[in-house]
C-alpha cells in the first residue's frame, strides 16, 4: 500500500525493529518463547507464562480473528480522518496475543465479532503497519478467552498477612475542593492551594500541622494535568514535609489517599495532605491562543496503540464495551441510565458543571464519540482542585469534623495492565482491587450506603458496579434498568455529587469528597439518608484502587 504520512509512527527499538519491519516482504512477525512456544505482545525479555529466557522470533500467517473493534467518530489525525475503525484482533496462532489495528476495505456497518480477517500492511517511512481486512472463504478462527474468568477473581486474591490492618490506623479529617469549571482562567497551582487551604481549614488544623504531601501524578510537564506536583506545592507553602509521595504508578488516580494511609499507619507522618488538580479546559484553550505548547513534543512514540489512531481511553473502554454487549446482551441504553442518574444528582449540586435536564432521548441521540459513546458517555474536562487530609487515627477525634475512618482497601493487581491485552469485558484493573477489597473486611456489598464508583466513561463505572458485587457479572443490564436501584432513593445510591461524567473529571478525588461528604451527612438536598458505609474506587486501565469507608460509631 502507498505511503500515508501524517499518523503517529512507533519508535523503532532492537526490541521491537522485527515487527515495524517485518512487513517489508509482507510477514508478519512475534516474539516467541521456545521453551513453551508462547507468542508473547508486547515484546519482552522474558516469557510471561512459564518466564523462560530463551526468547525468538516467529513468523506467523497473518490471519487473525476480530475480537473487539469501535467506530472512531470524534478524533482524528492528519493521516486518519475520521471515521475509522480502532479494532483488537486475535492472531489465529496464539489467540492469547491481541493487537491494535485498524480494519480496512470494509464497510463498518459489517463488522462482526468472531470475523475472520487478514493482515495487510502498510509503509510509512521505515515503518510497515499491520492493518487487517476481512478474509475471503474463512472459517471464523477462535476467540480469545479471559486469562481468568471475570467471576473468579476472587480465587487469586493474596489472603491477609497479619490480623491487624493498617486501616484501622488513619482517618479522613479534612476536605477541600477549588472552584470547578470550564476555562476558569487561573493558574493551576492557585487552584491547588484554594483546595488545600479549604481541607487543611475543614480538619481544623493548621499548615504547620501538615507533614506529609501526597500527589498524583507529581511533577513534570504534564499540561492540563497538574500543577507541579509536590515540588510546586512545597516551593509555594514552605510545608516542609516528613514524608512525599507523587507519582502515576499508583492506586489509581486517587491513590495518593491511600499511599497517605500506609505514610501514617507507618508512623512517618501524622497529617499527610492530598491534593489533585487538573486544568484541561484551560490549557486547551491557552493551546489553541498560541500560548502553550503541547506537552509531548512530536516525534514518534512509544505507544502501541497510537499508530492506529486509539489515541484515548475512550477506545479501549468502548471496545470492551462492545464486547460486554456481544457476551451479555447489554445495551447502549444500559450505559444511558448511568449518564442520567449521574446528571440528575447533579442537577442538586451546586459546584457541578453540567445541571441541566437530561433525558435518554438526548443521551441516544447525542453526538457520536467511538461507538458505542456517545458525548453524554464521557466525563467532562474541567479545572478544579480536590485535597483530602489523612490522620492518625489517635489525632483525628480532636480535630474539627467527625472523622471517617477507613474500613478497607483493595489494591491487588492481577489482570495484565497493558490496555489491549487484559480483560475483555470490563475495564481492565477494576476486577482484582474489587475482590481484594472485600478479603479485607466483614462488611458485604449489601452494607453499603453510597457508592462514588470512577466513571472517567459510563463503562468504568458498570465495570465497578458488577466487580464489586452490587450485581452479578454480566448482569448490569437487569440492574441499572430505569436507573431505579442507582438513585438517591435507590439499593445502591451512585456518584451522588453527580460524578465525573457530570460534576467534571477530577481524576476519582471528587468522589472520595463526596463520599466524606455523604458520611458527615453534609450533603444537602443530595443527601442520603441515613449513610454510614460508603465505597470508592479511583481509576482502571492504569493500577487502581478501592476505600470502603465507615462513618465513626
């Protein structure tokens, strides 16, 4: 195929210059384990099934199986207008092994899951891209299956090691939230220090009293995506922290909460200040004047999935969205009643950025993003601060507000994490931390009174919903239908500041917020009666975590 220059082209390495270069006399090309004759994707130096070194390189035939795909609606590059297809195919020979492609030659409107296709490559430069077209006069090749069984998880949880748990050590005394917005304008460290100053005020505790700083995702140049990180923050409050932590590779978004928690259990602070700030909506906008340049300079990437224009979280997630229908009958109105409670608990909180009316006439008809989303399936970029305080324990009942104590976390990786490669059916990193929660605790999903489960996309949060227990796997449909059972009056009263999908992205810390909010019973109008046991959960794709929290007795 003729060159088409203008899409994001990979970074050839020794480790991967096989497979940007193999289609060069059209083969397609793994890494294989010769010890078991695994393929193994991405490449790597060690085989992951049985960790032998002895590693090749095996020619394949280049027929593969569609397991997964989204019709790309919303973004595009200049090598790619939209719309294309974002597809997974499983390669015939180890149906283990998935790749991210784009399908060409065909119309999208008959695509299946289970069709049989071929590779086609195409040069770029130095680089030949495996893209896949339907086979003619093939029989369906096998689909890949889940390494483990979204039901089974729970069989490969790490048990306790000790009886006490840290938990029992630390508690949430102080929350803050900055103003919330679209293109508020403001310098995002300002942002930072109104949220900070709000929880530190709401604790009852002075800066002086703050000894440990705890951030995601930290500093560099992240764009709308921090502040600096503790760096920034330090410099500016000359706090003087006994203990710092910041980074991605964490529990999730919101996992600087609970890397404070093990910080203060472990004695090496006493009050550890949390903090999350975003500013996309500003910095786009300052992009678009001329005034900021993106973050990520140019060039060629890393990425596996960039190439073929799954350039978002969005592509993923509606992939497995896809494949959550095909294997359980779910509907696009299933992901609809989850946009619409979210913005009716909006419609009663004041700092939301979306309040108006929503009905499922306007969430279907809504403009496309990637199938099967739409514009009301996805969170809203915003800028805004969220900080959160974690206490000792001890300290937390002479501060200012009743404090919620911690009854559990779940941190526990065990699908693969890279994107295209894990569960199928539900967001990857949702279902290992949701099993490891409840190992941890007597409570059951049937205690608790509020749930602020992270829905980046509607698909995050139906994934937390059945990884969690609220129903079973597979049978969100039956549960969300009319949206009875996930409103304020409802078995399982969700995202009840009216989540991210509606409230505005804040990366799983406005829900820890609103959960502390809800077990002081500070809520107003969206207040559920009565709450005393309430979950959160923060992230996926990346390591995520989950907190169930109690009010104190």
């Amino acid at each position: 195929m003729s060159a088409n220059p203008g899409r994001p082209l990979p970074l050839i390495t020794d480790q991967n210059e096989f497979f940007w270069t193999s289609g060069a006399d059209g083969t397609l090309r793994f890494q294989e384990c010769r010890a078991c004759a695994s393929l193994i994707h991405p490449p790597a130096p060690v085989c992951r099934y049985c960790r032998s070194r002895d590693i090749g390189v095996r020619a394949v035939s280049g027929r593969a199986t569609l397991s997964g795909f989204t019709v790309n609606h919303r973004f595009s590059l200049p090598a790619l207008p939209a719309p294309y297809v974002v597809a997974q195919v499983a390669i015939v020979e180890d149906p283990r092994i998935r790749l991210t492609t784009n399908i060409v030659d065909s119309d999208p409107e008959g695509l299946e899951i289970g069709q049989p296709l071929e590779v086609v490559f195409e040069q770029v430069e130095d680089v030949w891209l495996p893209l896949f077209r339907p086979a003619a006069d093939e029989t369906p090749g096998p689909l890949p299956v889940d390494e483990i069984a979204p039901e089974r998880f729970h069989e490969y949880v790490r048990p306790m090691l000790t009886t006490e748990k840290f938990e029992d050590k630390v508690a949430l005394t102080g929350i803050g939230m900055s103003p919330i917005g679209r293109r508020l304008m403001v310098p995002p460290l300002s942002l930072t220090v109104q949220a900070c100053e709000a929880a530190v005020a709401d604790a009852g505790l002075k800066f002086d009293d703050i000894d440990g700083l705890s951030t995601y995702p930290g500093g560099g140049n992240l764009g709308g995506f921090g502040e600096g990180g503790v760096t920034a923050l330090e410099a500016a409050l000359g706090i003087r922290p006994a203990w710092h932590n910041g980074g991605m590779e964490t529990f999730g978004p919101g996992g600087s909460v609970i890397a404070a928690m093990l910080a203060v259990a472990a004695g090496l602070a006493r009050h550890v200040l949390c903090f999350r700030t975003l500013w996309e909506a500003t910095f786009n906008e300052l992009m678009k004047q001329g005034k900021l340049t993106p973050p990520f300079g140019g060039g060629r990437t890393d990425s596996w999935q960039y190439p073929f224009g799954a350039t978002s979280a969005a592509h993923t997630l509606a992939i497995n969205a896809q494949r959550h229908f095909h294997r359980y009958g779910t509907t696009k109105e299933t992901l609809g009643w989850i946009a619409l409670n979210q913005r009716a608990n909006a419609e009663l909180n004041p700092t939301a950025v979306y309040q108006s009316p929503l009905t499922m006439d306007d969430y279907v008809n809504a403009r496309p993003i990637t199938t099967p989303f739409g514009l009301y399936d996805c969170d809203v970029p915003c800028d805004g601060a969220i900080a959160v305080i974690v206490s000792a324990v001890d300290a937390a009942r002479d501060l200012a507000k009743p404090p919620v104590l911690v009854e559990a976390v779940g941190t526990q990786i065990i699908e693969r994490i890279d994107w295209d490669q894990s569960t199928l059916t539900h967001e990857p990193q949702v279902l290992g931390q949701a099993a490891h929660v409840w190992t941890r605790t007597s409570l059951r999903p049937a205690d608790v009174d509020v749930a602020e489960l992270y829905d980046g996309f509607t698909m995050n949060c139906l994934s937390w919903i059945e990884a969690l227990g609220f129903c079973g796997i597979g049978e969100a449909k039956d549960f969300l239908d009319g949206g009875k059972n996930i409103a304020r009056d409802g078995l399982l009263p969700l995202n009840t500041h009216g989540g991210q999908l509606s409230h505005g992205r804040t990366h799983g810390m406005g829900l820890v917020h609103e959960a502390v909010t809800q077990l002081r019973g500070e809520a107003g109008a969206r207040q559920v009666p009565g709450a005393r046991v309430g979950v959160v959960s923060s992230g996926g794709l990346t390591p995520s975590g989950v907190i169930l929290l109690r009010a104190d007795a």
